[in-house]
C-alpha cells in the first residue's frame, strides 16, 4: 500500500505539474507555437483547474493521444515506444559502463602505492570540475578534428538516419564515472578503518581479496543510495545529449509535450526506475533484517 500512495501522489503531481503554464498563461503551449501568439501573463486558476480537468480527460481517451512536434501533428502511440526504447537502451549501456569502469578506476585507486593514488585522484577531480555540456561538445570537436586530419569517422556527431549510440553513451558514461569512483573510494576509506579488516589482514587475506569479497560488498547498502542522484543527473545529461546530437528520443518528445502529453511521458520515463529501485530497496532491506518502520527484526 506504501508503494501506490507514493504512485498516487507522484502521478498527481505530474498532473499539477502538466498544468502549470495554464495557471500563468491564456494560452496553451501549443497553440502559440503553432499560431505565432502569446498569452498574457497573469493568475489564472480557473484556467487551470480546466487545464487539469482536460488532462483527466484526454488520459481516458488514448485513441485521440497526439503530440505536435515542430509544428507536425502526430499519433503519439506512432512515436512514443520507439522513442522510449531507443533512450532507454542508451541510458542503460552507458550506466552499466560507468558502474563497471567505476569499480575497476575504485580497486585500482585503493591498491595503489601513495603518488600512483593522488595522481589518479588528481585525473579525477579535473574531469569532475568539467562542466557536462563541455563534455559533451569537446568529444564532438575532437571527433571532427581526428576525421579533418586522418579521414576517418569515429563516430556520428549527429543523427541524421540511423540511431547513434558510440559518442552519445561515451559522453553520458563520463559524470556518473566519475562521480561514482569518488563516492566508492570514499567509502572504501572508510571501511579500511573498521576492525574487520585489521582481522582480515591479521589472517593473511590479500588486498584485492578484502577489497572485493568484504569492504566492496559492505559499501553496496550507501552506493545504492546514491544511485538515485546518479540517475537523476543522467536524465539531466541525457535531455542536453539529445539536442546536442540531434537524437530522436523521448527527451526531446518531452520538450514538446504538454498536458496529457507531459504526464504520459513522464510516467513512462519515471515508473521503471521507481519500480526498480523499490524492488532493490525491499529486497536489500530483508537481507539486512530491516523492516518497514526502520527497526531491524
């Protein structure tokens, strides 16, 4: 029962939210793209109230669910799915990507001698302090750099035909990288300091072997925690991503969505994660012993 409340209330504030430009504006969004007019600014709660009432609406009629997309009218059902699937298959490659260079740059930063560990760290806070939209254009001026001076594409800088995924899932796989090998050594400082790894070197285990098999697997419970900030950033990066690379994906049918049109997507990006990290959440809690309240059993 928690877990539909927190769908109920989510799901009704995407419905507020999808509202909103009506409580401040005469005019839908699309309706002064397409007629080159502006609504005047203002308080308008009747309007939304409508507004609100006409997405409940159109939510209950799925065969007149359509988008307007530059000034093209579409079935959104014709375009919705495809568009989804291909930023989720984005999305998803480049997280398993940073997940495992995270943990590989996170073992090998803990097992270095003193100078090898602070010039790592040193290579990662100065990708850290690059701001992500730099990121993504330097990779982008590179590639056509290379391709000026050798003749050879690495990649497409832009989709034009066929989807792309090389330069957009090496740009989304770099801030969460390396936000993740900062979070995972931290804590893996931490744990050094705990008593059973004293007791774990006392016994003669190697290194590797306290990292991977006992410190690693007691910093999963904190590091999945801060997967959540790691997927809201992503998201972030994956709308600036497909404007940048000219991406047809579900982002930028965000961009153009309105109403109904804004809660439909929205649920469709949303829901996923949340069941997902619900389902992790309970299950991580029952191997712990934690139950619903906070207390352990």
């Amino acid at each position: 029962m928690k877990i539909f409340r927190k769908l109920l209330l989510i799901f009704s504030g995407l419905v507020f939210i999808s509202a909103l430009p009506n409580l401040f504006f005469n005019a839908d969004f699309q309706y002064v793209y397409l007629n080159g007019e502006s609504g005047s600014f203002g308080l308008y709660p009747y309007a939304y109230l409508s507004a609100i009432y006409d997405v409940f609406l159109y939510l209950a009629r799925p065969d007149q669910w359509s988008i307007v997309v530059m000034g093209k009218e579409y079935a959104l059902i014709d375009v919705l799915f495809e568009r989804v699937a291909y930023s989720m298959k984005v999305f998803f490659i480049s997280l398993l990507l940073a997940v495992i260079i995270a943990f590989l740059v996170s073992m090998m930063i803990s097992l270095a001698s003193g100078t090898i560990k602070r010039f790592l760290l040193s290579v990662v806070n100065v990708i850290e302090s690059l701001p992500d939209i730099f990121i993504i254009i330097g990779v982008q001026l590179l590639v056509v750099m290379y391709f000026r001076e050798t003749g050879v594409l690495i990649g497409d800088i832009a989709m034009t035909g066929e989807e792309i995924y090389l330069l957009p899932v090496t740009c989304l796989t770099v801030v969460p990288a390396v936000f993740l090998v900062k979070t995972i050594v931290l804590l893996l400082k931490e744990e050094e300091k705990k008593a059973y790894v004293e007791l774990a070197r006392g016994k003669g285990l190697s290194s590797v072997h306290i990292l991977v098999v006992h410190s690693f697997r007691n910093v999963l419970y904190s590091l999945f925690y801060q997967m959540k900030l790691v997927f809201s950033f992503m998201l972030s990066n994956l709308f600036i991503l497909e404007q940048l690379f000219n991406m047809r994906g579900v982002m930028g049918l965000l961009m153009w969505s309105t109403g109904y049109t804004f809660v439909i997507i929205s649920t469709l990006i949303f829901l996923p994660f949340f069941l997902l990290f619900t389902l992790i959440e309970q299950r991580m809690k029952k191997s712990i012993g934690m139950k619903e309240d906070g207390t352990y059993a």
